[in-house]
C-alpha cells in the first residue's frame, strides 16, 4: 500500500536525518522545473528556488529604497513649505506661500483656500461665502478627504478649468479644535489624490497652514 504524498511530506518533516542517511537521493531524484519544463535534481530545485527568492527580496529592496527616496523628497518640499509660512508676516504672506509651494515644488495644479468665523479681508476670495452643508461636511473631516472630483462648490473655486479635475483633496484646517477653513488641492488625474493613499503629509501641510493663518489672522 503505498503512502499518500501528506504523509510522504509529513515524514520528510518529522524524519530530517533521512537525507543525512541517503544523501545520493538528492540529486538521483528528479523532478519538474517550473521555469523550463525540463527534470532536474532535487538540490538544484533548491537552488532555483534560492534564486527566485534572492530576486523577490531584490526587487522589494528596489521597492523600499525607491519609497523612501519619495519619502526624502516629500521631506525636503513640506520643510521648505514650513520655512515659508513661519516666515510669513501676515495672512497674505501665509496665503501666498500656500499657493507659491503648492503650486510650485509640489506641482499641484489648483489650490485654493477658504476661511470662515475668522478676520480677515471680506472681497478676497479666501472668503468668499460658502454653504452650511459644505462648512459641516469639512467639520466631520477626521483626516483628509481624497478621492474623485465632483460638487460644483469646489470645483467651482478652481475657474474655468475646474471642469477638468478629476481628483480631490480636502484638508479641514483647525485651530484649538475648532474648524475655521479648508485647503483644497485639484488635479486633472485621477489617480493624483485618490482614496487608499497616505495623507501624512496632507495632514502636515494642513496643520502648518493652520497654524500659520490662525497666528496672522489672530491680529
């Protein structure tokens, strides 16, 4: 009666001197290469198999250096945004910085900002008027909102091309825990800012913008 291949394995497992004892079976027994089809040996199966995993773990070291290269550049772009908006004199300043930064090393192609229950320039766009529904949308915002781009009251800040975004990011502004604005970003592609990516340095920027526009708007 012969074994069934569990218990075949199973033995092999539990019996690992048995190779020690018949080591010429390594390399009489052949067995399918899943790369060429042809029979090889046991030992350069292993081989084979060695390769293949010093492969994978090189292309996800490729993959972790590549990431935390990003990592440095997204480091290097949000310090100097930080730089800029701690040297801000005034709202201006801080708005300017936004939009120059944004705009500029971070290549977002539409920016814009509102404010609300906070002083400040009445005709400058930043506050304009928005509706109840989009203020109490921005309140619920635990972390940035990133995903497709659509309702014309966003949309509608970024001009005539805003018909064009197709990605969103939302970044409720706080101060004291209190909501008193949002940074909108807008790309035309929509995988630019999309649901299941990481929003640490959305949450940084909208920290800092924060701070910086709740010290400037203060006086």
């Amino acid at each position: 009666m012969s074994l069934a291949a569990q218990e075949v394995a199973q033995y092999l497992k539990d019996h690992p001197e048995f190779f020690n004892q018949y080591a010429e079976l390594l390399n009489q027994i052949v067995i399918p290469d899943p790369h060429g089809g042809r029979a090889v040996s046991i030992t350069e199966r292993q081989i084979g198999s060695l390769r293949d995993q010093v492969r994978r773990l090189e292309h996800k070291l490729a993959e972790l250096i590549r990431c935390g290269e990003e990592n440095d550049i997204l480091s290097g772009k949000t310090h100097r945004l930080d730089v800029a908006l701690a040297a801000a004199p005034d709202s201006a300043a801080v708005l300017r910085a936004l939009y120059a930064h944004l705009g500029g090393d971070f290549a977002v192609p539409h920016v814009a900002v509102r404010l609300w229950n906070v002083p400040g320039d009445a005709a400058a766009m930043e506050f304009a008027p928005m509706s109840d529904e989009a203020r109490a949308f921005v309140a619920t915002l635990t972390r940035p909102y990133c995903g497709a781009g659509s309702g014309p009251e966003v949309i509608g800040w970024f001009g005539e091309r805003g018909a064009q975004v197709r990605s969103l990011a939302l970044v409720a502004l706080r101060r004291e825990g209190e909501t008193f604005g949002l940074l909108a970003l807008g790309s035309e592609d929509p995988q630019r800012f999309y649901p299941e990516m990481g929003t640490l340095y959305l949450e940084r920027i909208g920290e800092v913008a924060a701070a910086a526009l709740a010290r400037t708007l203060a006086g």
